[in-house]
C-alpha cells in the first residue's frame, strides 16, 4: 500500500468494519479476520508505527497518560482504576483491540499511580 488512494481504501473499509462491529455487537477481530489483507497490512503499520514511535518519543510523561485515560492528572487512585477498566475493556486484544493499544493504557496506568 503505497499510494494515498490505497490507504484511503483501506481506511474506508476499516472505518466500515468497525461500524459493523458496533451495530453487530461483534468483536472487530472476528469482521477484520473475515478481511485478511487489511488485517495483514494493519498490523505491519502497528509494528512499523510501534517502532518508529517507541525509542524516540522517551518515556511517557503524567499529562500524556492522563489524556489516554481521559482523567486530569491530579485524578484519585480509583479514578484512574475506573477509567483504565473502561478502556481496557473496549481495547484489549481479545476483544479485538491491539496489543499496542492495551500496553498503552496500562503504561498511561502505571504512570499516573505512581506517586
């Protein structure tokens, strides 16, 4: 996928797998293994996107994991155990979310209880 058409098809069907997963109330795993080039090419770009991002943006900082858990960054230890178990819930990779996703919002987690 190397134009922007091709990404453009690929985010139209992307956006109308997880349409259809909300409608159907069907994890987005089970639509995009139904579509195994666009799973194939998402999760290269996870990968690229996870390397090229991971050493070079540094250490997550308390005002980047509060915006991932959509909390301020002064919030209560059960503020942010609610907003990470609601976010969890709907990213994690079982239910159809990424692995990066899910080490994201346990990082943003870990990050803002630490004192």
């Amino acid at each position: 996928m190397e134009r922007p058409k091709d990404w453009i098809t690929a985010g139209g069907v992307l956006g109308i797998a997880i349409l259809t997963a909300r409608l159907t109330k069907t994890p987005l795993a089970g639509i995009l293994s139904a579509m195994p080039f666009l799973l194939k090419e998402l999760r290269k770009l996870e990968a690229q996107l996870s390397q090229s991002k991971g050493a070079a943006s540094g250490p997550m900082t308390r005002q980047e994991a509060a915006l991932i858990l959509g909390i301020s960054e002064n919030a209560d230890e059960r503020a942010i155990a609610e907003a990470h178990h609601r976010l969890i819930q709907k990213n994690h990779p079982d239910v159809g979310g990424t692995d990066y996703l899910a080490a994201k919002i346990n990082q943003a987690r870990d990050i803002l209880l630490k004192q």
